[in-house]
C-alpha cells in the first residue's frame, strides 16, 4: 500500500515537473505576445480575474486527468481484451498492437490528432446541448480570456471530451508513444488558441485553429459564441457549417449569462450539480 501511495507521488511529481518548465515558458512568450499584438488590450494576463481560479485549473486538469486515463486504460484493456496484471499491461501497451501500430509513428501521431479532433468537434457540439451546457458553461466562464484559462473546464466535461476519446484510440491500437508528442501539441494549442492576441492566421485561418477563431467561440451566443467547434483543425467547421470569422472584426466580450456564477474552484466544480 505505501509503495502504491508512493508510486501515486511519484507520477504527480513528474506531471508537476514537466508542466512547470512549459508554463514558464508559455506565460513569458504569451505576456511578450500579447503586449505588442493584444485582441482586447487592457491588464497582462496574471493580473486578470480570477487568476488563482485558472491556475488551480492548470495543474489540477492535467494531473487528475493522468490518473483517470490510466485507470481507464486498465480497466479497457482487462474488459476488451482480458489483459490482466502489471507485466501483461506493460507489454499490451509498449508499442501498441494490430494494424494501427504499423504505421510509423508520425502517422499514428497524425491520424491521432486527426480523428481526436473530429471526435471532439461533435462532443463539443453536444456540450452546448441543453443538457450538458452546465458543465461546459464552466470552460464558458472566462470573463478576461487568456492562455491561463485553457484548463479551465469542469471534471466532467473532460472525462467525456478528451480523456475517452484518448483511451478509445490507445484502445484501438494506436502507440502510446505518440502521446508525450500529441499531448504537449495540445497543450501548446489549447493556451494558443486562448491567448489574448488578434491573430487570424490569415490565410491559415482555414488549416489551423488560432486566438480569433477561438476567442470567437468563447463570445454570446448570438454573436459567434455557436461557432467554431474545433479544437485544432477548422476543417470541421468548414465541413458542417459552423465556421466564424467575419472581416474586420474582433471577439471583445466573454464569459456566461448566469452573472451569479460562483467564481471559485469549488463553487464552479458543484454548480453543474446545483442546476
Ligand atoms: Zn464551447
Ligand atoms: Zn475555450
């Protein structure tokens, strides 16, 4: 049991580890970025509201989502496959299996992010249900929208968004060695495409997503606010429709209708349940 609970440190220590260095990094390059080319000028981003709120999100998203994919990844693996035990583990998941790990590894990274994407697009379409907005109105909350509030989203909004897409494609065969690449890609995106920069990409706008296109989706409803799905690739908005980025203009206003909506860690992690 201590070993257990040791092990448990030891991978929140090296999770901790690894995202401090990149969350220097990206709160420099960002706070230099956003000085010269802002998309709402006004405060850098570690004096905007609720800080300590995104930055408990930062460091707690990733961690409890570490744990919930392993778990997960066992449990798929003993269910699908009948994989038991820690020796059995280590080898089903080594390189990956079946015809997916076949291809050199850079696909499998590619093909990962492509279809993860397309999934996420239609998840995240279904979040602004009736529903499950609840959960996703947390993500929705950011009134001063900046890189820091990348992670903020609600535990639930993760597990079914990205955490099972995740586990469904290592499930499906593909090596996790792709991940440390896909998931330090999709961290750097997800604080790019929250960065308080008025960056449209230009032509690009179509190819990759990007702070406008995304600071779009994080405005009213009835102003771009039920556009712009994607994660990384605008492809998918293009595809269905849902596409958004008029000329001459940039998103300006964030954040939910609900103006009582706690602020705080705890509050926003009950309020899905209180509604
Ligand atoms: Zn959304
Ligand atoms: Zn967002």
């Amino acid at each position: 049991m201590f070993a257990e609970l040791l092990s448990v440190f030891e991978v929140a220590g090296q999770t901790l580890l690894k995202l401090i260095p990149i969350s220097i990094a990206l709160g420099v390059v960002f706070a230099l970025l956003t000085h010269w080319s802002a998309c709402n000028p006004g405060r850098p981003w570690w004096r905007k509201r609720e800080i300590a709120t995104d930055v408990l999100y930062w460091f707690l998203i990733p961690l409890g989502a570490r744990f919930v994919r392993i778990g997960l990844m066992v449990v798929g693996a003993a269910w699908l496959y009948g994989i038991h035990g820690a020796e059995g583990l280590i080898k089903f998941y080594d390189n990956g299996f079946g015809p997916l790990a076949e291809m050199p590894l850079w696909a499998q990274a590619l093909a990962f992010l492509v279809v993860s994407d397309f999934l996420t697009y239609w998840i995240h379409r279904l979040y602004h249900g009736v529903r499950l907005w609840r959960y996703h109105a947390v993500h929705h909350s950011s009134e001063d929208l900046d890189w820091i509030s990348a992670a903020r989203f609600h535990p639930v909004n993760i597990l079914f968004g990205t955490i099972m897409v995740d586990v469904a494609l290592l499930l499906a065969g593909i090596s996790p060695n792709v991940m440390l690449w896909v998931g330090t890609f999709t961290t750097a995106t997800s604080a790019f495409v929250h960065a308080n920069l008025n960056w449209t990409l230009g032509p690009f706008r179509y190819v990759i997503a990007g702070p406008v296109f995304h600071r779009w989706h994080h405005t009213a409803a009835d102003r771009g606010g039920s556009k712009n799905f994607a994660g990384t690739f605008p492809l998918w908005d293009l595809m269905f429709g849902t596409f958004y980025m008029p000329d001459n203009a940039l998103p300006d206003a964030y954040g939910i209708e609900d103006k009582s909506f706690p602020e705080g860690f705890g509050g926003q992690m009950v309020y899905p349940f209180t509604r």
